[in-house]
C-alpha cells in the first residue's frame, strides 16, 4: 500500500526507529549488497557504478581492437521528448529506465527487452514545469537492495517535488512523500542517492531563491533522518563540533549568517541538484552546493557561504566535518554541485591519499583530500579560464582578475567559462589503471550585465542578462567549438590528451579497462576513444542529442554499452521550447543555435555490442505464441 508522507511529519517515526538497535546488522548488509552488486560486470546499480563515482568498468570485452565492431542490439523509446539525463540502471538481468517529465519510470527484462515489465506513470502538478529552470530534466534512479522485512527498491525524484519508492519486482508504489514546494520554485532532478538505510535526496530552484537543503529519509519507510541547509545557523547547516578543524582557515561557526547581508541567507539558493560520492571508511558523503541567489552579486553582498561548497558529512548523524567553499561571492553562477569522483592516489610526495577530485563550473578541477577536506592541487580546466588567475593551495582562495568581475551599471565582456561553467552536470569517469580523469568539457564564455529585481516566492530571481558564444578556441563566426573532451592527470597537473567538440561534451564519460572511454555529443553521436592517445576508434549516430553518460554491463557473456539520447538540458531549451532571443534560456539560445541543424528531439535509450549481438538473435524470442 501506498503511503504519502509530507516530511514535516515524520519525527515520531523517526524517533522510533533510532530507538532499536536491531536493525544495525541488516543496514550493514544493505550496504555491503550494493558494493556486491557494483562489483558485478553484470550489474551497474548506482549512478557511478559504484560509491567512488567513477563511471569505470573492469569488463575488457570490448578492447581498443575491436571496439569498430560495435553495433546497435536493441534500443527503447520512452516516448518523451525533452531532455534525457543521466543513465540506466541495470540490476540482476534488468534495466530500469527513467525519462524526464513526466517522470515516467520503466523496468526491462535484458532476455526481452521490448517487453515491459512495469511502467510507473505519476500524476504531477503541471505548474512544475514553469518554476523548472533548464528543461525539465531528471537524472536518474537509485536501487535498494532489500533486506528481511523490505522489499528491494527503485527510488526516484519527480519534477513537483516528491520522492517516491516503487516495489522493484512490481513497480508499485510503497511510499512517497513531499520533500520540496513547488510553491517557492523548489524542484527535484537530482538522482536519489542510497547509503546503508538512507536515500539521500538534494534540491533544486536556487534561480528562484530557494535556500538549498540536502535531506536523509529511511529508506524503508521515508521517515527524515536528518536535513541540512547551505545557508543559515550553524545547527541548521549541521556543522560538527569539529568542523574544519584540519582547515580553520576555511572558515568555521557563524559563517552561514554572518556572511550575509541581513537575512538574505534565506532566499540565498546553494541548492544541491548534482551527484554524490561515499566512502565507508569515513562513513562521509560527499557532495557539492551550488550557486548564491540572486545572480546580482551587488544584492548580496559578502562571501555567502556555505554556498559553493564542497561538503564531507557524516552519512548517519548528517555533520558536515569540513566544508571548502571554491567560490566566495560568486559572481558569474558557477554553481559548485558537480561530479565528486574518489580515488587512492599517491600525492607527489609519494604518500597514498585518498582523494577526491571534482571538476567546477567555475573553470577548475579540484582535489582534496577526503578525510579532512585539505586542498591537494587546484588546476585550470583550460588555460583559457580568465576571471581567476590561480587558487591559492594554502588558502584554498582564488586569487581573481578584477578585468572579468561583474557589478551594476557594467557590462562584462568575455568572461571565461560562462555560467554554464567549462564543466557542467556531467557525470564524468576515472581510470585507476592508468590514473586518468576523463572529463566532458563545455568551452563557452560571455557577456553578463546585471540589473536589480525583488524577491517574490516562485519566481525568477536572477538579475542578470547573459549572451554566450564559443570560447577563443572555437569558432565565433560559425558558433561551433563548443566542447572538449581531456584526460587529466590530479598528481601531475596536467592533461595527457585532449579534442575538440562541435558542441558542449555535456553528458559525462565512461572509462573501461578495454583502454576505451565512451561518452556522447549534443549532435547525436555516441563516440568511443582511445584512453591512452584519445584517438576517435568509432562512432555512431543515434536518433537524438545526447546529454545522459554512457554505461556498460554484462549480459550472458556478452558486454553492452548503454547510453541515453534525447536532446535537452540547458544546451538544448533554445531547440525544445522554439527560443530564438539569444539571451533566452539564461543565455544559452545564442550560444547553441546551430544545435537545430544537427539534431532534433527524441528519447530513449540505445544498447550497442560487438557485432550487434543481443537478446533478438534468436528471432522466436518475444514473438507472440512462441513461449518467450
């Protein structure tokens, strides 16, 4: 039976469960069941494959060799036509697929796929999709394996701000509640994130001054643990005793009110609607808050912390250990809640670390050191990168070009990255064979000149104006050149390889021990390179714009390469919603206006295997009468 919960009301619920301590075995082994299944090539059960986030498969069935042998062995439309983020699931010989709004949910059986075996189709407020800043987009599905008295679970986030948790085998629902209000502009695309008993589920709507929040239910009955704001009071923002104790120099009590103006923390955004990462040995998630609102930084005048944040929490009692803001005062929206990918590396000094390494919209990728938050290295995405001249690794501050800064009455010229950062949503992948990152790039500047606007609850409140265009490497007469795609070196501050895009490389990427990575293009293909040079070994053009991050599995011996399409997302609104004001979409029609020549809308997922093998070579399967 279904139980809808609005979270205000679950404390007594809440209480009761942390009041038995016999449930601790069983969290253990919920836990232990997923790293299990991530482990298995025939599984990829969270977004990242697995807890380290790093999008990376041992599986080498598909090689440098033989990777132009791959061909389409089956595909499914979801029959929605906006943005398709994210990617599939795949658990015990079945893929879960979601779909934008309406949110749509459906679960295949890998030995027939063109088989539904359950769909779950919600009823929505459709006054969702007008507070939805950039498309009305979701980014994916979480898995709970189950234990004695639970069924397994498939959580998902829709749009008007619920949660909901379906009875994997039935698609049924078993409990749902409200986490944000749509009412104030508060949304939900963020993928639903699942640690030992809890399902960790961020916010969305900071274009809209909603003060973000990231929030922990009980997985089995959607009773809130814990929440904890970007803003506000230490105890609302959850700051541990110890907080930042290896790093004072950060910043830590009082900060979350005393570096505002007045109470404008309240409506002061640092929503978190990207990805997360967890290590058990430090039992912390890690996770990124995004940008301050308004966009006007003359309206909210000092550091604004704890936006731009990135966070170590302590999974079970939601204490933030440390907190590194990369972006005091932003200026330019380089919301910092970007891909969190962990690795064991050893520093230059010949230590082994145990790193966190992140990609920023604001132009750098960071990594610190995931047991206390110290900064490691801070480099540049691009050496094109120009409103900051360096981080400081002992202050962890960026040290700006006043050139490149915004105020009232002033129009910026050719700041670099533009609010959709040199690094996006992307959920990009790493090598720990070869010590390789390998990151989706946009290579986008602009223009921003702001203006002064009131706050009024559920609606937008931004106070710039934005026109974007290729960076100096692309090509400004033919707006193309818009993307990259690197391999990065953390230890060695520096980039083993990189290409050039045609269009923002927006969705993310997938490493493989075959010594190939794979991601897809806004122009609709899906390629596949060489880990080592970077040389193209194949493409392939799928029915639409890609902006979701591929994945692979493994199925009767056979391996599989799966990826969404369906042309969307921010790059996309321009070509989904007929935009044609170059400052529409928050800047981004201008800057993608030639995506409409090279692709159109369409969505659904599209599976590949070495010489098209799959579940129809066999032509009697699925057919009606014959038993399959």
């Amino acid at each position: 039976m279904t139980r809808l919960f609005s979270s205000a009301s679950l404390c007594a619920v809440t209480l009761a469960l942390a009041a038995g301590s016999a449930a601790l075995p069983s969290i253990a082994h919920a836990n232990d069941k997923l790293v299990d299944l991530a482990k298995n090539d025939e599984n990829w059960p969270m977004t990242g494959k697995n807890y380290d986030a790093n999008n990376y498969s041992p599986q080498k069935q598909i090689d440098k060799q033989n990777v132009k042998q791959l061909r389409p062995a089956w595909s499914f439309s979801t029959g929605v036509l906006s943005g398709h983020e994210g990617t599939p699931l795949v658990v015990n010989g079945v893929m879960y697929v979601h779909a934008p709004f309406p949110n749509t949910t459906f679960a295949l059986g890998l030995d027939d796929p063109g088989h539904i075996l359950w769909q779950h189709k919600p009823k929505q407020n459709p006054t969702a999709r007008a507070v939805a800043c950039c498309d009305v987009v979701n980014r994916g599905l979480a898995y709970w394996p189950g234990d004695a008295k639970t069924p397994p679970l498939i959580l998902k986030t829709q749009l008007d701000g619920h949660i909901v948790a379906l009875k994997a085998d039935s698609g049924e629902e078993f409990w749902k509640l409200e986490n944000s209000d749509i009412k104030v502009g508060s949304t939900l695309t963020i993928a639903p994130y699942v640690v030992k008993d809890t399902v960790l589920v961020g916010s969305s709507g900071a274009e809209l001054g909603v003060r973000g929040y990231v929030t922990a239910y009980d997985v089995r009955t959607g009773a809130q643990k814990w929440r904890a704001y970007a803003t506000g009071p230490d105890e609302q923002v959850m700051l541990a005793n110890d907080f930042n104790k290896a790093n004072p120099h950060y910043g830590q009590k009082g900060l979350g009110t005393g570096t505002w103006e007045g109470d404008a923390w309240k409506i002061g955004g640092g929503t978190n609607w990207g990805w997360y990462a967890f290590d058990p040995s430090t039992n912390m998630v890690y996770y990124g808050s995004g940008n301050p609102a308004p966009w006007n930084e003359t309206m909210r005048p000092g550091d604004n912390k704890w936006t731009m944040t990135i966070w170590g929490r302590d999974i079970d009692t939601g204490e933030a250990k440390f907190g590194y803001q990369k972006t005091p005062h932003d200026e330019w929206d380089y919301a910092g809640v970007n891909v969190m990918m962990l690795s064991e590396q050893k520093d230059q000094t010949g230590k082994m670390r145990k790193l966190l390494t992140h990609p920023d919209r604001n132009g750098i990728v960071y990594t610190l050191d995931r047991t206390d938050g110290t900064l490691v290295s801070a480099d540049k995405i691009d050496d094109t990168v120009n409103w900051v001249k360096q981080v400081d690794i002992k202050t962890g501050l960026p040290q700006r070009d006043p050139e490149y800064a915004t105020r009232m009455d002033h129009k910026g010229r050719d700041i670099c990255p533009s609010a959709m950062g040199y690094h996006n949503q992307g959920h990009d992948s790493y090598d720990p064979q070869r010590q390789s990152f390998f990151m989706g790039i946009n290579h986008i500047c602009m223009d921003w000149e702001p203006f002064m606007l009131p706050y009024r609850a559920g609606q937008f409140f931004v106070g710039a104006t934005l026109w974007m265009y290729p960076g100096p490497k692309g090509d400004r007469q033919k707006y193309e050149g818009l993307g990259q795609v690197k391999a990065y070196d953390a230890i060695n501050h520096k980039y083993k390889w990189e290409v050039m895009e045609r269009f923002a490389a927006w969705g993310g990427t997938l490493a493989t021990a075959g010594g190939v990575m794979f991601y897809g293009t806004l122009d609709g293909f899906i390629k596949a390179r060489d880990s080592d040079t970077g040389e193209l070994l194949w493409k392939f053009k799928l029915p639409s714009g890609v902006i979701g991050h591929p994945m692979t599995y493994t199925h009767k011996g056979v391996q599989y390469v799966a990826i969404y399409y369906g042309v969307g997302g921010w790059p996309g609104v321009g070509l989904v919603f007929d935009l044609n004001d170059p400052t529409a979409g928050l800047g981004s029609v201008g800057a993608f206006k030639q995506l409409q020549h090279y692709t159109q809308m369409g969505g659904g997922v599209m599976v590949f295997s070495l010489g098209g093998k799959g579940p129809y070579d066999d032509p009697n399967v699925g057919e009606y009468g014959s038993g399959g």
